[in-house]
C-alpha cells in the first residue's frame, strides 16, 4: 500500500510531502515549491519546459531529466493570472552525519520520481537533519 502525508514547510507555497511505500519500508521525502513560470514570447500561455526545450499547457506535467523532479504548469489565482511551475523534487541533502550513510543499493538515480530520490540507511538511533529552507523575500 503507498500513502502520501503532506505538511507546510513554510509558507503555502512550500511543501515537505513524505512519500512512504509499505512494501519496501522507506520514506522518500518530497518538496514541493511554486515558481515564476519560464514563458517564451511567442507562447504567452504556455509554460517553458527548459529541461525538454519545450512549451506544456497549463495542467500538464513534464519530468525534469537528468534531474529527478517533475514540474506542472499552474495558472494562479492572482489578478491577472500568471503562470507558475510547481516543482516536485527531492529536496537539500541531509545535514553530513557519520552515523547516516546513503544507501547505494536502494537508490536508484534513473528511476522515475519520486522513487530517484537518494535513501540514506542509519544506525540505530541516529537520526538525519535537513538544512531549514528558508523563504524567499518578495513572493
């Protein structure tokens, strides 16, 4: 069974959702995060995918190759609207801690996303800390 537990990071915009799969008992962790929209001049309504050199309608979503994420184009509710890219990836790395180690033979880099994301294995009692993403001014 797989299930999805989503939280606020730090503002509305700005997700953790930890992604966990019974099956193999790991915990991919997931953020999320809205940006201004790449838009081309010659496709005001459409999203630029950089990534795949490519214009995406609002809705759709493209992967982010080489990189492991995906982005969707979104249309906000601002007046007037503007586009923006909500990107799904796996995050900073984990704060260095000798007692974690990342776990090469789970982590699978060409796997689609989520499931790209790197896993660390610890010892007993050791636990990992991530960098505090800290909010862009002027959003």
């Amino acid at each position: 069974m797989k299930f999805f537990i989503c939280g606020v990071l730090i503002s509305a915009v700005a997700l953790l959702c930890v992604y966990a799969d019974d099956d193999k008992k790991e915990e991919i962790k997931v953020y999320k995060r809205l940006i201004p929209a790449d838009v081309l001049r010659d496709f005001p309504g459409m999203c630029f995918a950089s990534t795949r050199c490519a214009t995406v309608e609002p809705g759709k979503t493209w992967e982010l190759a080489p990189f492991c994420g995906r982005s969707t184009c979104v249309v906000s509710d601002h007046n007037p609207p503007k586009l923006l890219e909500l990107v799904e990836d796996c995050g900073p790395l984990p704060i260095a801690n000798d007692k974690c180690k990342l776990d090469t033979d789970a982590t699978n880099k060409t796997a689609p996303f989520p499931h790209c994301c790197p896993i660390f294995k610890c010892e007993p009692g050791a636990k990992l800390e991530y960098p505090e993403i800290k909010e862009e001014k002027g959003n």
